[in-house]
C-alpha cells in the first residue's frame, strides 16, 4: 500500500508541475530499463461457462498462483521506481503499467466470482 501511494504521488507531482519546471524530455512517458524487465503474467486460462466443481477448483488455484505472480511483477516495478535517475515520464509509466495491473487482477478476480456465482446458483437450483 506504502509504495502505491508513493507513486501515486509521483504521478500527482508530474501532472502538477508546471511547463516552465520540466524539461519537455522528461515528460516522454516510457517504461525505464529495469522496469522493462518486470514480467507482467498472463491472466488464467477462460472459465468454461457451465464450469463444474472441480474445474472452478482448478481455476482457483490458477488465480492464486497468477495473484502471487502479480505481487512479484509489483515488487520489481516498486524496486525500478526507486531508481534516482527516472524521469517523471519514467515515473508515470511505472505508475500507469501498476495501475494496468491492478485492473487486470480485478479482472481475473471477477471473472472468477462471476463462475463460482453461476455454479451455486445452477446447484441451489437443481437442489430445489
């Protein structure tokens, strides 16, 4: 949580300062080396629509293991957002490639929800 508000506020100082502040090279948005080197993981495979027990089983453990996956690819952008020699376009670009994460996992988390919803409503339905 520490390190998104710091580049939160990284990406507040580069929309704040004024054009007579920054060098217009430095507002060039792109990821710096070391963090090119963080790997963004693929998100799990699809969840079959009409996915069974053990098939939400499996996509869980997916899901776990993509999560772990996305606090490593975190972990590297924070430790490249310390470097003292990026730019605040550098810097916006950590930012907007964690903010890009946090929404995929998002993603991956509702999909999940959304099948394990549709399996207990087909069970709670064939029950009663």
């Amino acid at each position: 949580m520490k390190r998104l508000l710091v580049l939160a506020a990284a990406a507040f100082l580069l929309n704040s300062a004024s054009a007579q502040d920054v060098d217009p090279a430095d507002l060039e948005v792109v990821l710096p080396d070391d963090a090119q080197k963080c790997v963004l993981p693929a998100s799990p495979d699809a969840i079959p629509e009409e996915a069974g027990l053990e098939e939400l089983k499996v996509a869980k453990a997916q899901v776990a293991e993509f999560q772990g996956k996305m606090v490593t690819f975190r972990e590297c952008l924070a430790g490249a957002d310390e470097n003292p020699d990026n730019t605040p376009g550098n810097k916006a670009a950590i930012v907007n490639s964690y903010n890009y994460s946090v929404e995929m996992e998002e993603r991956v988390a509702n999909r999940f929800n959304e099948a394990v919803r549709a399996y207990k409503e087909r069970t709670a339905a064939a029950e009663g």
